[in-house]
C-alpha cells in the first residue's frame, strides 16, 4: 500500500522502516531534510513539501501525521486537508486531545475525506518489537488500512492467549483494536498514558525506599545496602510485578545503578492531565493517577532517586532525554 508519513522523529522514522519492511511503499516528509534525504537512501520516497508529497500519490492518498500534538498537528492536518480528494485519508498517529479528533472528523467529512486517530504505543523500541495501536475512525476506512496496521503492530508473537477469550476479531490479540468513531482511539491511548504515570510512579517510590534503607536516619543493625540492579532482574523474572516497565528499570540500573545521568526532573506530555479531566468530567475518582501527575509537577522543584527512576523510564521507552541541571 502507499502511503505518506509527515514527521520523522523518534516515532515518525522507525515507523517508515517498519512498514517498508513488510513492503509497503512511503512516502515522506520533514520540516528537517537530512532526516527526508537518510529515509530515501533506505528506499523511501523523499518529498521536499506536503504539496510535492501530495503529487507523488499513484491512487487514493493516505497522509499519516506523526508530529507533536498541537499547533504542529493542527497545522498539518488543516494543509493536508486543502490538498487532499473525496476518498483520501488523513491519519493522526500522534497524541492528540481526543476531542480535537472529534472536531477535525466533521470538517474533513464535509470534504468527503476520511479521519483517523491511531493512539501509537511502542516508542522507540517500536521498529523492532512492533506499535499496540488504538484506532479511531469510521470501520470500513479503518478496514481498508487493515495490511498497513498489521504491518505496524507486534502480532501474536508467544505470547499466550487470554485464558476465557473466544472473540471473532483477532486484531487484539495481533496489537491493535478499531476503538470506536473519531477520538476513540485518542481516547483509549489517552487513559492508556494516564495508567503509564501510575505504574512508573509504584516503581519509582518503591525503589527509593530500598535505595533510602541505608539511611543514617535510620538505627545501624536496620540499615541494609541494597542491590538494586539485582532486585529490579529478580523481579523481571516470575514476580507478579514484572513488566515492561520494569524491564526498562532493570536496563537503567544495571548501566549506572545510581541514575547519575538522569536530572529526576520529569516531563508530563499531557496526557495524564487530559486523563483526570476525563475523569472529572465523568465523576470518576483516580486517586494514584492524579497523584502521579502531582508527583511530577513536585519533581521539578526538589529530585529524588525515584525521579530519576521515572526519568530513566521515560528514556526507556521512549527517548525522552531528561539532562541533569
């Protein structure tokens, strides 16, 4: 299938690889043109402008914006709609609000042009281990792009099938789900990043209170040295913790067990603050989800050990450089 990817950053270039690999043809497009010249040279079709981009479309267009959420996107999307034709495509694989999924749906439908919101999980460990996709759009757009997305996600693998499951669609079971209509797939990735905050912040206060049991605070025969790039492979293996997540954790340790290279101050994208909007708009209480937010607006004033365990985290998955002051 052609299709064109704008935005070839961390995200953006692996996916271009990704689906080249599994034949597909791209097209692309960046602000930063080297990034466009070292895509063509592994086979892409390099584009100097949307327009350029546009005019190198054999058949029905398919654009896939993979740009950071705001201006950026919304930038984008409203130059791809001036350029685009009754039946054409526009997908946005970014982290986008979901209500703005909802907003630009309606304006490129008057245009007859479809919308889709692919909430993207896999950072930079995507090109190798494949992207879990949540996808909003109309079913039969959605059905069209099936070789696309199954090209992008991990497939079954070895991992074991859920014990009870006996679904007719086995698109979950291979990473990726048709959410629902326009700003489902936001939607679901949105409260997906909101969980990511939660589960990184466990991990976090738990190993600064082993990394704290040396304490002189603390009486002499209480004080343990504790091996923390040991405990964090222990648990890897068979724990009912265990996870990606703390894959990452074990990574980061066993390269520098004291974290020195990462500053502690952690970034919030977004996401997790639109999650308690969410949640507030639906009365649902989400006491660790907020608190983990919270944790990261106090991180910017005063570190911890268990900062720079999010940080280190952040970098894991997705490349999220956090340099310290």
């Amino acid at each position: 299938m052609q299709i064109a990817i704008i935005g070839l950053g961390r995200m953006g270039g692996n996916i271009t690889r990704r689906l080249m690999q599994h034949g597909h043809e791209c097209l692309v497009y960046d602000r930063n043109a080297e990034t466009v010249s070292a895509l063509s040279g592994e086979g892409a079709k390099g584009a100097s402008s949307l327009a350029d981009l546009a005019k190198a479309f054999s058949d029905r267009k398919v654009f896939w914006v993979m740009l950071p959420a705001g201006e950026p996107t919304e930038a984008a999307i409203r130059d791809l709609g001036a350029l685009c034709a009754p039946g054409d495509v526009v997908i946005d694989g970014g982290n986008t609000f979901y209500k703005d999924d909802i907003r630009r749906s309606k304006e490129l439908a008057e245009k007859d042009v479809a919308y889709v919101d692919v909430g993207t999980s896999g950072g930079v460990w995507g090109l190798e281990r494949g992207y879990c996709m949540m996808i909003g759009g109309p079913e039969d757009t959605v059905r069209d792009l099936d070789p696309i997305f199954d090209a992008l996600a991990p497939g079954a693998g070895a991992i074991e099938r859920t014990r009870g499951r006996d679904a007719a669609d086995s698109r979950a079971e291979r990473g990726y789900i048709h959410a629902g209509p326009a700003g489902a797939g936001h939607f679901v990735k949105m409260v997906h990043n909101g969980i990511e905050y939660g589960l990184m912040q466990a991990y976090a206060e738990g190993f600064d209170i082993l990394k704290t049991k040396n304490s002189p605070l603390l009486p002499e025969d209480e004080r343990f040295e504790l091996n923390l790039p040991d405990i964090a492979e222990v648990w890897r293996r068979g724990s009912v913790i265990s996870s990606w997540l703390l894959d990452l954790t074990a990574i980061a340790l066993a390269g520098d067990k004291d974290l020195h290279r990462f500053s502690g101050n952690v970034a919030d994208s977004g996401e997790g603050r639109w999650t308690l909007e969410a949640a507030m708009e639906e009365a649902v209480p989400v006491n660790v989800l907020s608190a983990a937010l919270y944790a990261r607006y106090r991180s910017r004033q005063e570190a911890t050990f268990g900062d720079k365990m999010l940080s280190a985290m952040r970098f894991g998955f997705g490349g999220h450089v956090e340099i310290p002051q």
